[in-house]
C-alpha cells in the first residue's frame, strides 16, 4: 500500500511539473496537493519496513529462547 501510495505521489509530482516544461505557469491544485502522497507512501513503507523487521527480531528471540 505504501509503495502504490508513492508512486502515485509521484505521478503527481510529474503532473505538477509538466505545465513548466509545456510553457505554462498554470498548476492544477488537486495536483498540487495529491504530490503528498509521495512522503506519505514512504512513511507508510518505513513503518511496514520497521514493523517486520521486529517482529523478525521476536521471532528469532523466541526460538532461542525455546532451544
């Protein structure tokens, strides 16, 4: 989900950006605001990322502790 997130925060970053290189200062604000769900996405990566790797880190405490 965090990686859909991402990439749709940077599909929006290149909406945002191709007014500029077409010659035009008009920037769309839904767009503006949908380039947040760039950092958003990575955020929710990093979370899933730390969530695993813990309960990785239980995991291999547990069956020491059991051996």
């Amino acid at each position: 989900m965090g990686a859909a997130c991402f990439l749709a925060g940077l599909v929006f970053v290149g909406i945002v950006f191709l007014p500029f290189f077409a010659g035009s200062s008009a920037q769309p604000a839904l767009a503006a605001v949908g380039t947040m769900l760039g950092p958003v996405g990575f955020v929710l990566v990093l979370v899933g990322i730390v969530r695993q790797a813990r309960a990785n880190n239980r995991a291999a405490r547990e069956a020491l502790n059991r051996g």
